[in-house]
C-alpha cells in the first residue's frame, strides 16, 4: 500500500496502531526493558585468563599463582576477581556416563580415587582467597585446540567420542557439573565446534574426529546459520540459569563476532566477542578495537561488547613497547571492554602491572553508568572517544592510531561541554590537572600514544543529557536491519596467519546499518532536511529503542526527520514515543527532504521510554535512515 495524502497516510497510521494489528509486531511497545535484569557484569567483568599467557600449556600452579598475584598485588582489590582456566583443561569424555574428566596431570587437585576427577578443590582455593574462577568449553563437539594446536600435549585423548568434549548433545550434564558440582562462576563457550569441523575437511579426516556440518562460516554471514548459532547458546543460557538460581554467572560468548551476534549477545549473554583472536600486534589491536568502538548502544550493565582479553606483557605490548601497552589498557578501558589479564602474573615487570594497577583507569572502566565510550572524532590517524560517568563527568581519549605524531584538537563539543566554560582535564597516567582551557585545547601524541582523561566542565545542555552520552539506559531492541552486513570500518589488518598470500582480508563482522550514538548506522553525520545535528541518534526505520528514564526525567525532546543520507528516498516514516507502553507523542508521516520536526513528551513518572521509527509506506524494498536529532531527556 502507499499513501499519497497526509489524510489517508494518517489513516493508516491509525489502523496500524490498534490493538488488534499489535500481535506479532516486533515494533509494539514492550511497556518494559526487555533485557534481563543479570546480577552480574553490571560493570564490565575483571580478571585473568590462561590463554594469551599459556594457549593449552597451562598448568595448576601457573593458575593459583596468578591467583595469588591478583590477591597479593591489590589487582583483585581493584576487581581483577574471574580466574578462567581456558582451553587445555580437559582429559576426555567418559563413555559409561558421559561425564567430563580434568587432565589431572596439570590440576593434581582435581585427582580423586578410581580416576574421577573434580574442579572442586581447585575452586574452593579460589573462592577461599576471594576470588572467582572460570572454565571454557565449546558449543560443538570439539573445541578450538583440537584443530588449532594439534602439537599440544594437553588434547584431549581416546577413541572419536572420548575427544568430544564439548557441549553438543551434553548440555544440562556439563553445566550441572561444572557449576552445580564444580562450583564455578564464568563460562566462556567457544565456537569451534561448529565451525571448523567440516565434513571431509582435513582436520577431521586426519584426526577421526565426527564431522559437523558448520553453522558459521565467518567469512559469509550470508551462509551462516544465525539462529540455529543463537538456539544453541540460548539453550546454555537456560542450563546457566537453572543451575545457578542466585544468577551469581558469567556467560561469554566466542562466535568472534560472527553470526550475528552484536545484534542478540546481549539477550543471550553477559558478553560476545566481536571480532576473531587478538594478537599481540598493534594492527591486530586495531582490528579488535574497532570492531567494538562503533558499537556503543549494544552495550549496557549485564552485556558488554568483547573485544577479547588484553595483550599487555607480550609481542607489540610488552615492557619495551609501554606506549602501545598503555594504549591497548586506556582503549580497552573506555569502550567498557572486559578486563582479563593475559600474562604470567608470577612473574610481571612492575612497569606492566602499573599499567593494570591504574585505579584511575580502571574506574572509567568500571564506573557504575555503565556508558560505553562514543567516538566524537574519527579518523585512520587519531580518534577522541568520550564516555559519560555516572557523576556527569567524562572520561576522554585521545588515540594516536598512526607511526608519526600528531596533534589534536580537543574542543567543548566533543565533550558535550559549554564553549563558554573552563573546562579542566585529569591526566589518568600521571595523575596531574592540567590548566583549565576554555572552547579548545590540543595536544601531541607520540606515535601510538593514548592520552586519557577526566573531564569536568559546564554541561552544554545544562538542565538535562543527551540521549547518546548515555548508550547503558539505551537498548536497541529492534535495530530495523532487514538483511545483515559486514562492517567495513573496521582495521584490516595484514592476515596474521595467511600473510598476504590471498587477496587481503573483507569486512566479515554483521553490524553495518545498526543503530549509532552521534552518526547515522552508516556513520554519516546526521542530518535532515539540509540541517545538521552533532549529536542525535541515528538508526533504520522499522527500529525500536528502549530508554530506561533511571533518572526520572520528565522531559524528551528530540528534532525528528528522514535523514538526508538515506538511500531509500521514496518513503514515509513516523517516530512515535512511548511512555511505559503507552503512545506519548507522534510525528506525522515524514518524507525525504521534509524539515526537520521537534518532538516533545511528557515522561514525568515514565520509567520506560520507546523510541519507534516505522516505515508508512513501500514503495522501495531499501531501509530508510531515521534521525533522532539532538535527542535528550531533560
Ligand atoms: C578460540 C578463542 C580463544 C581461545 C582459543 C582456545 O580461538 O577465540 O579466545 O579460547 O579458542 O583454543
């Protein structure tokens, strides 16, 4: 159907908003927040990781010295709490009743009579120090070692089936175990098993494993199987929750930023990584750090993105590369990225645990708003992103990308600050207060330098807050993408394990056309009807938003319109908001080109706000680029 009237566009509209059409209707509003309330992660989780210190080769007494490290050196003090026993830990699966066995040449405390082993001892020394442990397993059959480190000396061992040690087919009995009997607190599920275990592939034939027809191909989002990827890790999720009734549990998930999950970690998860491993190279940090940064309005307390575990200590990062350590931790820091230590604490150079040990830092981390850090300038050489704390103030970095210095131009509108008003800046590093500045400062980075501030200043929306200086009340619950993407803003870097022998890596992470805090989804400026906005929110139409109004403001205003980078310039939208369910205001149905519209509604005592873009008419198959411009609560 199309509308050629305003009068018969609004009579659609009507029919389109009663009850009766409602059901079944993704953009109806919830009246609710519809993720789960999770009683962990509500600040980005903490901790250490065997894997970048030891892949497989880990062993007990590397573990609890870690352990020990964390407790000794203040780290745990600061948060640093999850101890995660990643891949290697496992000896086979016992065939009499399919109970999963600890390789207990490397964890003598899990050894028990007639060859049973159990994790309890070994996480009842964590939990005794303090701390939290983790374990890793693998959503297929087989886990990623056992096609990637075929020389260890920790693979599991015995017949086809003794090998399969992961929780295909065997769900409720691993999660009964490891957090029922076993006792621990995190789980990173991996996503080798059906991934790499093609029929007739080589790693399969060469080690009698059973094939598993892949459902992610991570270089086609196309071919994969998103929901069938999803199903699964919802069915672990479940297992989560039942054995785990005080919700005291991590779950992180490792699909590498395939299947689609930016758009449903966070109903599944604690966490997602969005991109493949990272390495220790500067490139390949780039590559990990952008595949998060542009994903501000996906995270939030309970679900973070996961950009993967630090490399401080190592290659790029190690102690004669503390520029660049530095960079990867303030980086990390201010996305809101999860924090795992991926170094031999037993022994860590005092420079390398200061960098961890920065309590300063580590608050912009943790900072109880949960507001991932929103990029406010761009570029291949230097970027700003700036994220809100929960005291009004901000945190800012300013990000060297390049091998030559630069200077940068920090101004009162990146902050969201008045130009009118001294603005002062706490270096995080060293701890000094720089002279106040008013309007614009700039600095010079060293190569590869990250500089990493508190900012406090006048606020330039002085009697409220923008919409994306706040991404963790923000849940985008319908994105309005029709068909996923690859997002081609992210680093590529040269194949760390190809080389350039093929034709150079393609953009492979679903994300492109999601929503964006300060850019359109296809990180244009915003802009309607010839007016531009620098601060707004920017989504496809058939979208819906969930705004949690935790500070009750009684006010949303926003300057509503059809973007002027929309490819599909044929067809209406309308933006509607609701308040705890109910229609507060409406625009009309706006076509390209149309001005820009002020949209204003009473949310005094809302404690949820939805922000509904739908399309009106169909004349183009193409998505249509919605502006919430200047979007606030006041
Ligand atoms: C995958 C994961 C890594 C690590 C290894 C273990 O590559 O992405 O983080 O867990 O498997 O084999």
């Amino acid at each position: 159907m199309t509308f050629r009237t305003t009068a018969g566009a609004l009579a659609a509209i009507l029919l389109a908003t009663t009850p009766a059409m409602a059901n079944g209707d993704p953009l109806k509003p919830a009246g609710r927040w519809t993720l789960p309330e999770r009683k962990q992660a509500r600040t980005p989780p903490m901790g250490w990781s065997s894997w970048n210190a030891f892949r497989t080769e880990l062993d007990e007494d590397k573990v609890i010295g870690a352990a020990r490290t964390l407790v000794d050196s203040g780290l745990a003090k600061l948060g640093y709490v999850y101890v995660n026993v990643d891949d290697g830990w496992w000896l086979k699966r016992r065939q009499s009743d399919g109970r999963l066995l600890v390789r207990t040449k490397i964890f003598p405390s899990a050894a028990l009579p007639n060859t049973d082993s159990s994790f309890r001892p070994f996480t009842d020394r964590i939990h005794a120090m303090g701390l939290k442990a983790g374990l890793y397993s693998d959503i297929g059959r087989n886990a990623c070692s056992q096609a990637y480190d075929l020389h260890s000396p920790n693979l599991p061992e015995g017949t086809t089936t003794e090998r399969e040690v992961g929780l295909y087919g065997h769900v409720d009995q691993d999660i009964a175990l490891y957090f029922r009997d076993w006792n621990f607190d995190y789980l990173k599920v991996d996503a080798c098993g059906i991934n790499v275990y093609a029929p007739g592939s080589a790693v399969v034939t060469q080690n009698n494993y059973r094939p598993f027809v892949p459902l992610i191909d991570q270089t086609s989002i196309n071919q994969t199987d998103v929901p069938g990827v999803k199903a699964l890790y919802d069915d672990v999720a479940q297992a989560l929750a039942r054995y785990n009734p005080d919700g005291d549990y991590i779950l992180s998930l490792c699909t590498w930023g395939s299947a689609d999950v930016r758009r449903w970690g966070k109903q599944t998860g604690h966490m997602w990584r969005t991109s493949g491993d990272i390495t220790p190279s500067w490139s390949r940090m780039l590559h990990n750090f952008d595949s998060a940064s542009t994903r501000a309005l996906y995270a939030k307390p309970g679900a973070w993105n996961d950009p993967d575990m630090l490399f401080i200590g190592h290659g790029d990062f190690d102690e004669k590369h503390l520029t660049e350590a530095r960079s990867h931790f303030a980086l990390w820091a201010i996305i809101n990225a999860p924090l795992f230590i991926g170094y031999d604490l037993r022994n860590a150079p005092a420079s390398l645990m200061n960098i961890w040990r920065n309590a300063d830092i580590v608050a912009v981390n943790q900072d109880p708003g949960g507001h991932q850090g929103v990029i406010a300038y761009a570029s291949d050489d230097a970027q700003i992103i700036v994220k809100t704390l929960a005291n009004g103030k901000k945190a800012v970095a300013i990000f060297n990308r390049g091998m030559a210095p630069v200077e940068v131009n920090l101004t009162a509108a990146h902050l969201k600050f008045a130009v009118d008003a001294p603005i002062r800046l706490r270096n995080l590093w060293d701890h000094k207060t720089l002279a106040p500045f008013t309007g614009e400062t700039s600095f010079k980075l060293a190569p590869r330098e990250t500089l990493i501030f508190e900012a406090s200043g006048d606020r330039r929306l002085k009697d409220g807050v923008y919409l994306s200086e706040l991404p963790g009340d923000v849940n985008v619950a319908e994105d309005g993408i029709l068909v996923p993407e690859p997002d081609p803003v992210v680093h590529r870097m040269i194949g760390q394990w190809s080389g350039t022998r093929d034709t150079g890596e393609r953009p492979t992470y679903a994300g492109w056309g999601g929503a964006q805090a300060d850019a359109t989804p296809y990180d244009q400026m915003l802009a309607i009807g010839g007016r531009h906005f620098d601060t707004g929110i920017g989504i496809l139409s058939q979208s819906r938003l969930e705004v949690r109004n935790s500070g009750e403001r009684g006010r949303f205003e926003a300057i509503v319109g059809i973007d002027d980078s929309t490819r599909n310039t044929q067809d209406r939208a309308q933006f509607l908001v609701y308040g705890d369910g109910r229609l507060l205001a409406s625009s009309p149905a706006l076509a390209f080109g149309d001005a820009a519209r002020p949209l204003v509604a009473d949310t005094r005592g809302v404690k949820v706000i939805e922000l509904v873009v739908r399309t009106r008419s169909k004349k183009s198959g193409m998505p249509i680029v919605a502006t919430w411009g200047d979007a606030a609560l006041r």
